[in-house]
C-alpha cells in the first residue's frame, strides 16, 4: 500500500513537471465595500497655555513695531531737515540792518547774534507762562538757540555778567521737546536735529515717564568746565528768562512767521 501511495505521488509531480500550469492573474475584481468603523479613542490629555510666553510674545512684537516706526519717523525727519537746510541755502532774507534794544535796555545788557538781539533777564525767577509775558512786552518772544556757536556766546556772556556770585543759573527756552518721539522743536514748531546741540548730562530725558518734560532749559555754571550744564528738557519751575528781541528801529515789529 505504501509502495502504491509513494508510486502516484512521483507520477503526479512528473505530470506537473511536463505539464506546467498557467499561473497568469486574470482581471482584477471590483472594490469591495467599506468595513465597519474602528473603537473611537480616549479622549487626550488637556492643553496647556503658557500665557507668561504670549505675553513675552505680544510685548516684543509692539516693541518691534514701535522701534520700526520710530526708525521711519527718524528717516523722515531727517529727510526733512536735509530739504529744509537745502532751502535755506538758497534763500535770501531781508532782515533789518539795525535792531535797537527795547527802551530801558542798555547795550551792555544784551547780546547780539545773526540780526537778533537776546536779553538774558537775570533777577527774577519765574514760571514759563510769566517768562513769556515779560518777553513779549519787550517786543519779543522766549528764545530760540538756533546751533552751538550761539549757545556759547550767550553762555559766555550771562557767565560773564549775569551770575551775581551764584554759582549757577538757569533761563526759559521758546524750544520744545517731545519726549516720547524725540524731536526737539524752536518755538514755532520747527522740527530741528538735536545732535547739533550740547546737552546737559543725563539729557534729554526720554520715555512716558517724563512725558511732562517739554520744556526746554539753559543751565550756565560758574564754573565753565563743569558738565552740569547746557541746554535739558524738564517740567514747569522758578526759572530765569532768556528773550528773543525783533523791535526795528522805528518801533515796529519783525513778523513772527519769518523767525522761527
């Protein structure tokens, strides 16, 4: 039985051997439907918002930004200085020739520059309102420093004649300065580079934090070589006034709109 088993397993394999079977795939079948949905899965650990990290974000984007449109406003600025000084070098300004200091004004009292006469009143301190009032009736206004040069005339001279053994004084400006945008302004809104400028140390003073600090000042030291001096920016107190004189000859008054 065995032999038998064995004999027509060998005849089988020599049929397959000699007659190979086709084994190529016929058409592919149709695609079957769809199977059912799998378990739903447990719902996730909770989020975790780190709101000290938004906070960081969102602060150094505005200060980004800021810093982007304080550096265009700086650009523009300076775009417009660049024009203004073009313009003035191409301009001509008849000035009068002669300005006579204002009745009970001596000679001696005041100091002289680019056709203007400055005033320093040194005897009384005042607030800025009453600075400009006492200017005004001297057919002037609170006075602009219009470069360096200027500045250390009119300081020589008030060191010179006007301390009375103090050993500093300091005198109302016409200029303006805006803290939180840096532009420092002469009394008619002229926007002008404050770089041309000796400042007293530790000024300007910048931020919302001296946003008060409009007012522009001239502090003169006994002492020429201290550093303590110069024009600042500060809030409203007790000051001396420096005037800005534009009388002519026959009393009438310069226009204001040609002076900054």
């Amino acid at each position: 039985m065995k032999f038998f088993v064995c004999t027509l397993l060998i005849a089988s394999i020599a049929v397959l051997v000699s007659n190979p079977v086709d084994w190529d795939s016929g058409e592919k079948g149709p695609k079957g439907d769809w199977g059912l949905p799998g378990v739903k899965g447990k719902p996730g650990l909770a989020g975790v918002v780190d709101y000290e990290k938004i906070n960081a974000t969102i602060k150094y984007m505005m200060k980004s930004a800021m810093e982007k449109h304080r550096a265009e406003t700086n650009e523009t600025i300076n775009k417009l200085l660049a024009r203004i000084e073009t313009l003035e070098e191409h301009k001509t300004i008849s000035a009068p020739s002669t300005l006579f200091p204002p009745p009970g004004i001596a000679e001696q009292d005041i100091v002289r520059y680019d056709g203007k006469i400055f005033i320093p009143l040194a005897s009384e301190k005042i607030r800025k309102a009453s600075a400009i009032t006492k200017c005004q009736k001297l057919g002037g206004e609170l006075a602009n420093i219009f470069d360096q040069n200027h500045m250390n005339k009119i300081m020589t001279f008030i060191r010179d004649n006007k301390m009375n053994g103090q050993e500093y004084k300091v005198f109302w400006l016409g200029m303006t300065y805006d803290p939180i945008n840096q532009i420092l302004r002469f009394r008619n809104g002229t926007v002008i580079s404050q770089s041309g400028f000796k400042w007293h140390r530790g000024f300007p003073l910048n931020g919302y934090g001296y946003s008060s600090f409009t007012n522009m000042c001239i502090r003169i030291t006994e002492n020429s070589a201290m550093p303590h001096q110069y024009i600042y920016n500060h809030s409203d107190y007790d000051r001396y006034a420096l005037c800005e004189i534009y009388r002519l000859v026959h009393g009438t008054s310069f226009p204001s709109r040609s002076i900054p």
